[in-house]
C-alpha cells in the first residue's frame, strides 16, 4: 500500500526526510512546503515531487495527503504540527517537539482530538548503538543501570550557521536543541529521570544569547545517577556515552562499534549495523501509520514532553542553583 506523504521545511534536516522517504517504497512524497520558494521549488525539482508551495494550508489541503514530517525551526513546531493534526493527518514533527512543556502538551491535545499520530523525531533511537544498547538493557545483559553519561562537545554545531540558531527564542538554548537527543537516550535505556541539577554559563561564543557550557546531573527514578557534559567551545571535540549496569558496562557513540566489558572486567569490541538512523526513523513512522499507531521504538508526543519536562528543570536550576524535581 503506497502512503501520501509530504515534508514541511525543505532545509537540511527536511531533506533527511526526503531521503526517507524516498528510501522507503511505500512513500509516495506528493507535496512539499517551505516559507521560501526556492527552497521549495529546488527540493521539489531534486526529489521528483509533482507538488510545492509556500502555503502550509494548501499542502496540508492535497487530496489524499496522509503523514507529513514537520521540519521547520523549532519555535514554529507549535504553529505547524497541529495544523497538521487538525486535518487528522500523521505527523512526524522534528526535535525538540516544543520550546515548552505547555506547547507540547497543547500539540498533544490536538492530535488526540481527531486521533492522528503525532511522533517526534528522536532518531537516536535508530541509530544501531543505542539500539543495541537499549536492547541489552531489556534482556537484563546490562542488569541494573546505575550510572550512565554523557560527553557531547565541539565547535562544528550546524544550527550556529541557520538564521535562527543564534536566539533562544527561535532556537530554545543550546541544551533545548541538542540535548533533547541525549536525555531521550538516557530516559530510553535507564527509565525516568525524576531530578536535575545543573550549571549553564555563556562563556566564549559569540553573537548567541544562550548557554554555551552545560552540565547536568540526573537522578532516575529507582536510584540511578546520570550526567550531561554539553558544550560547543571544545575545538578537538568529543562525543560519547558510557553506561554502567551491574552485570556489564558499555561505551559508544551514535555509530559504530560498542564497547562492552562484564564481571571480568574484559573489553569487547561488538560490531553494529550501518542502517541509517534517519531513514530507519521514516520506516517506524510509516509502519506506524499503516497500524494508525505508533510502533516502537518511535518517540510520541508524550515521549518529547517527558524529554522537554527534563530540560526546563535544567534550566530552572542552572538559574535557581538548586536540584529541581522534573515535572510534567
Ligand atoms: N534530528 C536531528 O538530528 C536534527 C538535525 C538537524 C535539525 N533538526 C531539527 O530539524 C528542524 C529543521 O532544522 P534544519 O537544520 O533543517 O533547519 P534549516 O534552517 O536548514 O531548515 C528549515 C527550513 O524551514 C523553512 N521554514 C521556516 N519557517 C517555516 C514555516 N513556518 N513553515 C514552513 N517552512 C518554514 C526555512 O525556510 C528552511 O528552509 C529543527 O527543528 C531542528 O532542530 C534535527
């Protein structure tokens, strides 16, 4: 069965999705939309699709338009992503879902009203280490998680270059666009974080007005210990995660192989598949349209609210110097 697809937002990250979809032969991509015309007109012409426009309503008004992935600036999810839902149309709505917990949640109503799915695009899910991870985590290869981090730093943030990755209005801070990826990862593999703290300061990159170094502590709901090094003032830059559970301890990044040592304390290297994490994340996305449900290991609209309810407790410590409960 072929599914009526189209893409909203045809920069860098919407042709991820083009080429999702167009790796994915049950898609048929049938419209795109972007505020610019020639961003539109060019993805159109490059993906073969019969349809663009500027006009988010008469995308979302094609006859037999059935999903749509939401790939604009983040602070414009919370206009698009329930345009769409109003129709009753699937929607694969990129990270962070909103820029508030309010905003997710209002996105959340909107698809629960006319019952179409709202997924949120935490591709790190797809991505073969963390799955495997994941995966070692539920067979109780890992036991019990109790320490899990990660390091993700550099200078190369691509955001740094969009008109609107400079403002924390449009953008939402540095932790809000970026972290999100890894606090889903880590709530994914270790269950739910139920405290923050954390420290953000604004030290060396200019012409932004959001935190350029974080770190977050987490407490997970059981006991559990986390923690996020985040900054983009690292020039050698580094990135990777370790987790340690009771019957063996993990090291990875998002591609590649893992590292994982047991009891004895022996390092093995294991191979991971080379799937891409983007186009594994359109194939979830589709199966859950054809079910009219979301199919795991796909995020949904609770999922990036639960993410986003950890990230403004981060925010509120960093700026109250206290540990915050996470609330939703
Ligand atoms: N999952 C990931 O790994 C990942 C990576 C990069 C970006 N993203 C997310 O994808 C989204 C887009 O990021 P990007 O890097 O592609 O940005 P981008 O600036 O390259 O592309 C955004 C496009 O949306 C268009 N646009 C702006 N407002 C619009 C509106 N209201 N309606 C329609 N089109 C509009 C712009 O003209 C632009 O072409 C963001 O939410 C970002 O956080 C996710």
């Amino acid at each position: 069965m072929s599914i009526n697809v189209a893409v909203i937002g045809c920069g860098g990250m919407g042709r991820g999705h083009l080429n999702g979809y167009q790796a994915d032969p049950r898609a048929r991509i049938v419209g795109v939309a972007d505020l610019s015309e020639e961003a539109a007109r060019k993805a159109a012409s490059d993906y073969g699709v019969p349809f663009h426009t500027t006009d988010i309503n008469a995308l979302l008004d094609l006859p037999g338009l059935q999903a749509v992935s939401v790939v604009t600036p983040n602070h414009t999810h919370i206009d698009v992503t329930p345009m769409a839902a109003a129709r009753g149309i699937h929607t694969l709505c990129e990270k962070p879902l909103a820029l508030s917990v309010e905003d997710a949640r209002k996105m959340i109503d909107a698809a629960s009203r006319t019952k179409a799915i709202l997924a949120v695009g935490h591709v790190l899910r797809f991505a073969p280490p963390v799955a495997e991870v994941f995966r070692m985590a539920r067979s109780g290869e890992l036991g019990r998680v109790v320490n899990s981090y990660v390091l993700r730093m550099g200078t190369a943030s691509a955001f740094l270059a969009l008109s609107w990755g400079r403002e924390a209005r449009t953008l939402g801070g540095l932790v809000r666009t970026l972290n999100c990826h890894e606090i889903d990862v880590l709530r994914w593999i270790s269950g739910e974080i139920t405290h923050v703290g954390a420290e953000m300061a604004h030290l060396m990159v200019e012409g932004i007005d959001y935190e350029d170094v974080a770190w977050m502590t987490f407490t997970f709901e059981g006991g559990a210990l986390g923690l996020i090094g985040q900054n983009i003032v690292h020039y050698l830059g580094n990135h990777y995660y370790e987790v340690m559970g009771t019957e063996a301890t993990v090291r990875f990044r998002t591609s590649g192989p893992i590292t994982v040592a047991g009891r004895d304390r022996k390092s093995v290297e294991r191979p991971t598949s080379d799937k891409v994490a983007v186009h594994e994340q359109i194939r979830c996305f589709l199966d859950s349209v054809e079910a009219g449900q979301i199919v795991a290991p796909l995020a949904d609209g609770m999922e990036g609210l639960k993410g986003l309810a950890v990230i403004d407790a981060a925010y509120r410590s960093a700026e109250t110097g206290m540990k915050e409960r996470v609330v939703w």
